[in-house]
C-alpha cells in the first residue's frame, strides 16, 4: 500500500451553497480539517457534513452545524475521519468568506 500525506480537498464555497470538499477515489484518512474566515470582522458560520457513499444530504451527516467561526479566525479540527471509496464530505458557510482545507492520507 502506498500512502501520500495530501490535500485532501480545498473550498471555499458560495454562499448558501452545500459543495463537495472531497470524494474519496480510494480509502484514505482524514487528519485535520481547516476553517478560516477570510472577512477582518464578520462572524460566519460553517456547516461539514460526510456522505456515506456519497448519500443525498441527510441530518445525520453532519459533524459540525452552523459552527462560528468569528472574522479574521481560522477552525482548526483534528480529526481521523476513515473514508470508503465514494464518500464525500461535504461543506457550507452563510456569507461566502469561508475557505475550507482538508488534509490527510489516502491509500491506494
């Protein structure tokens, strides 16, 4: 098995809009996901979501929901989110000013 520490997935999405972040072409890891909020001052908040198998969007998916992140902040998780082939994680914030990195492995 080979293992490559990578970007997983970068974003930073529309506002109101739920976007792919990242869809495992092989089983991989998850090791950190990143939030910052691009505006000096404005709060926003941030939705993450993992889709079994790439499932239509459903309450149980979500990890984190309408998360604040203030201005000029950045989110830092620590995580080991497992990921099956096909599943997708999923991101949203309110006002656009939000980028999303996440960062992990992927075995092939």
């Amino acid at each position: 098995m080979a293992e490559a520490q990578k970007v997983l997935g970068q974003s930073a999405p529309l506002a109101t809009t739920l976007t792919d972040l990242y869809t495992a072409g092989a089983k991989a890891v998850g090791s950190s996901l990143v939030i910052c909020n691009r505006s000096a001052s404005v709060p926003a908040h941030a939705r993450v979501s993992v889709a079994v198998a790439g499932a239509a969007d459903d309450p149980k998916q979500y990890v984190y929901y309408d998360l604040e992140i203030p201005g000029g902040e950045t989110f830092i998780a620590t995580i080991g989110w497992t990921l099956a082939i096909t599943d997708v994680v999923r991101v949203y914030n309110d006002l656009a000013t939000l980028s999303f990195n996440l960062f992990g492995v992927e075995i092939t």
